[in-house]
C-alpha cells in the first residue's frame, strides 16, 4: 500500500469547496449586505466564514440530513468558546480548501456544536425520539453564512442559497430523511425543489404554544415512521 495514496474526499466537501469559490458577494447582493454588526475586529473576520456543519461517523448507514440556519454571532466582542474552538479550522479550510482541512473543520464544528441553542432546544428532541445520536446524523446550514437578519432574510437570498447550497449539498449527501429544523429551511428545501413526504418540518419557535407542541408532536411521529421504514 503506497503512503501517498489518494484518500476520498469526505461528503459535503465538493458543496462547500463551490462555496468558497463563489464567495459571499453570489449569495447576497454585495458582501457586505446583512453582515451581523462588528463589534471587534476578531468577531467581524469571523462572520464572513461560512460554516457547513459536520458528517456524523455513522451517517451513511441512514443518511439522515438536519438542515438549520447559520443563526448569526450575536453581540460579542470576543469569540465564544465554542468559536474559539472551531474558527480556527474554518478559517484553515477557508485558506486551503483541502480534503484535510475540511474535515479537521467538521471535526472542530462537531465538537462544540452540541453546545449551540439550536441543540439543546431543538436537535435533541427529536433525535432522542428517534433513538439516535451525532453521530448518526449530519447537520449543514441551508444558508452557511452568518446574518443579521438571522432567519428573516429574503427570499431573494435563499432562492440563491437553494441553488448555490442546499441543492448540491443534498445532491452530494444523497439524505434518506431531511429534517427542515425551522419553516425558512423548509422554503429553502421548497425553493430547491427538495420537498418531498421524507422532509420533516421541525417548528423551532421558542414560546411553547399549543400550536407549536401539535406541531413537533406530527414532526416527531413523522420523523419516527420514516425511520421505521429504512
């Protein structure tokens, strides 16, 4: 066996490799536009890396796909601590676009993501309802750039997120199941012409009213029989 043996490219690389290629200016009108506010130098840099989450080790033995929104950074001066942990490998694949890089990112991604409210008050639920972890599933960012707007942004930016992203990374992923983790992914997936009776539409609101329990009630059933199925 040759030391120098060319090794795969880990799924999702070929998506957010075209990413980067095309830079923020495709996504949105000017590169600028629906920046979050730079608070600090550091957190400004920061905000123009996109983030492409991460392939859990055990995914293609279901290829189950969370599809969320890159949220924004919030009014910090400073880095997180989970940006302190995976910044700086965005910011390496971001300069080197390898294989390598990019997988040391989606390690990085993986191992402070669970710390992320998006988890706690939204993942989690469902995942537990499942019967499954992590590992198990990948998770991208239907837009993988940071917002002010944070899911408010137009349908002018997310018809390109559709085509630029969302599309060629379902295409590359190949995902039995989609969860939608919130309505501006589930009209990404629609403008993407990826809606299908396997996308499930988790509703992410904060207030727990009864609407939105019946709702993550369907989700969960809906969830659960899909993986029954496989």
């Amino acid at each position: 066996c040759r030391g120098d043996a060319v090794l795969p490219e880990p799924l999702g690389y070929r998506s957010a490799r075209q990413v980067l290629d095309l830079g923020r200016a495709a996504f949105f009108a000017h590169p600028a536009e629906d920046l979050p506010a730079a608070v600090s130098p550091q957190v400004a840099a920061d905000d123009l890396l996109p983030q492409f989450g991460y392939v859990g080790a055990s995914y293609q033995a279901r290829r189950i796909l969370l599809l969320g929104i890159n949220p924004g950074n919030g009014p910090r001066s400073e880095r997180s601590v989970g940006d302190r942990t995976a910044m700086p490998a965005l910011e390496r694949f971001v300069v080197e676009k390898t294989p390598e890089s990019f997988s040391a990112a989606q390690v990085a991604y993986r191992s402070v993501c669970e710390g992320w409210a998006v988890w706690g008050r939204q993942c989690y639920e469902l995942l537990r309802a499942g019967g499954i972890g992590m590992e198990d599933v990948a998770f991208t960012n239907a837009l993988p750039w940071r917002t002010a707007s944070q899911s408010a942004f137009g349908k002018s930016i997310a018809r390109r997120a559709a085509s630029l992203y969302t599309r060629p990374v379902v295409n590359e992923l190949q995902p039995k199941i989609i969860v939608a983790v919130g309505k501006k992914s589930a009209d990404i997936l629609e403008y993407a012409g990826l809606m299908s009776p396997s996308v499930v539409v988790w509703n992410r609101a904060q207030a727990l009213q009864p609407q939105v329990v019946a709702e993550r009630e369907a989700a969960t059933a809906q969830f659960t029989k899909l993986l029954e199925a496989l």
